[in-house]
C-alpha cells in the first residue's frame, strides 16, 4: 500500500478558500484520508478524536495562531510526534526560527503551487 494511501493529514485554516485550494492539491496527489479544521481549539479536538500523521497548518488565525497550535501538540504526549507543515503568508525569520524552535518539520510561503506543496509534504513524511 502506498504512503499516500495509508496518509492521514489535517488541514487549519480560518479561510475555506485556503482549505478547499489545500485539500483539492491533496486530492490531486492521490491522499484521499484529509480532514479540516476552520481553528486551532477545533483542530486539537479533531485530532484527539481522530489522530493524524500531519497537520498542514495556516499561521495567521484568530484565537490560537499556527505556533501556538504547533505548541499545543508539542506539548502533549499522545501529539507530540505528529508531522506540522506551516503556511504562511509572512515568513518572516522571527516566526520561522520560532516555529523550529517549537518543532516544526517544514514550512510553505504563500501563495504557494500544488509542486511546491508536495515537496514540502515529502520533505516531511517521503515520497508520496
């Protein structure tokens, strides 16, 4: 069974336009397993629920940011080893030294292509 079978990733962004553009790339690369959060505090629920291998997350949300959820699953056991791709809009070195900091396995700039998307996935977890 291939990786991109067995893969299971969540997706957090406040924008559903951003969400649909991220899980329709997903989609094109054959991962079928994509579940979606619209916050940080949905997003830690669904994956208590439901673990996953991956958490692509936005930066830039109200509430709980992208670090402060990337914190937040460092923290806890049951989490701490789960994959985090960040998205962001501003990656200004100050938040990408943070994010590795806290433990974050890769980030993505937008706006960003479906390749690029890919590679920063299979910089994370190999070839799809």
């Amino acid at each position: 069974m291939a990786l991109r079978d067995q893969l299971r990733i969540l997706v957090v962004d406040d924008m559903s336009t951003s969400r649909g553009l991220i899980t329709n790339a997903l989609d094109s690369f054959g991962i079928r397993t994509v579940a979606s959060a619209s916050d940080g505090p949905s997003a830690l629920q669904k994956i208590a629920a439901s673990p996953v291998h991956l958490v692509i997350s936005d930066y830039n949300m109200p509430g709980m940011d992208g670090l402060h959820l990337l914190h937040a699953l460092r923290s806890a056991p049951a989490t701490r080893g789960v994959g985090f791709l960040l998205i962001t809009g501003r990656a200004d070195r100050e938040i990408i030294e943070k994010g590795k900091q806290l433990g974050m396995n890769n980030f993505l700039k937008k706006p960003f292509e479906p390749a690029g998307l890919r590679a920063a996935i299979e910089a994370i977890v190999g070839r799809l």
